[in-house]
C-alpha cells in the first residue's frame, strides 16, 4: 500500500490557532498572576461581577467545569479574600457564591488587563478585519455547538 506523504503541520489552520491562542493566554495570564489570580480565578470573578450572588451550580454550567473545579476555585479566592460563600436565603442547604468588595473592586483592573492584552495582539488588524475574526470564530463556535468558555 502506498504511503501517504505527512502535511507539514504550517498549512494547517489549527496549527496557526494553537500558535496564536498559546501566545495570547500566556501573555494574559501572566498578566493576571501578576495581580494574584490565574485566569480561571478571573474569569469566575468576572462572572460574579455583574451578579449579586450565583450558586457554584449555575457558575459550572456557565463556565463549562465541573462542581467540584468550581469549588476548588472558590477555595481559593476565599483564601484570598476575593470571594465569600454563603447559605442560600431561600435554601439554606445551598450555598451561594459572591465576590467581596475587595474582589469586587479587583475586576475592572483585570478586565483592563484582558483589554490591554487583545490590543497588544490584535490592535494591528483593521476594524474589518477584526469583525471578520469574531464573525469567523464564532461561526466556528456555533457550527460544532461549543459551549464552555476558555478558562485556562
């Protein structure tokens, strides 16, 4: 049987989104650890930020990760004083997820962060070229139904 020459792993657009996608996380989370928190750690954070309190549930299903990764986050930022647990008042075997004020405070500067990073990487692309990215990427997203969000 004949063999098959091997592509050469440049021509492929994966490749290209891995390299991209590899120089863009590590940028940011490095950005980020610089402020005591890792990228999931922030993008928790950023999930509270416009909620009062959300069940570790609800952010699982959000985040795409399991219960226990949620609450293993959770532990941490409680550790750092970002994020409380409490009882839930309308079921008090729930627990709820909030950020605290110092957490609460922490998440414009990190979103500021997220922002300096894509203009680092991105700000040389046109607006055009920019909506045509998004428009490109999330058509991929939504033809193969992806749901869970990039948390590291």
């Amino acid at each position: 049987m004949p063999t098959r020459p091997a592509s050469d792993l440049t021509t492929h657009l994966g490749y290209w989104l891995r390299f991209v996608f590899n120089h863009v996380s590590q940028a940011f989370a490095r950005k980020v650890e610089a402020q005591g928190v890792t990228v999931a750690e922030w993008v928790l954070m950023r999930q509270l930020l416009d909620e009062e309190a959300l069940a570790p549930s609800i952010l699982a299903a959000r985040m795409g990760m399991t219960r226990g990764a949620i609450s293993r986050l959770a532990d941490r930022l409680i550790a750092k004083s970002l994020l409380l647990r409490a009882a839930d008042p309308e079921d008090g075997r729930a627990q709820t997820l909030a950020l605290t004020p110092t957490g609460r405070a922490l998440v414009p500067g990190l979103a500021a962060l997220a922002d300096a990073n894509d203009a680092e990487f991105f700000a040389h692309l046109t607006s055009d070229d920019r909506a045509a990215l998004f428009r490109i990427l999330r058509g991929i997203v939504e033809q193969r139904g992806l749901a869970s969000p990039p948390v590291d």
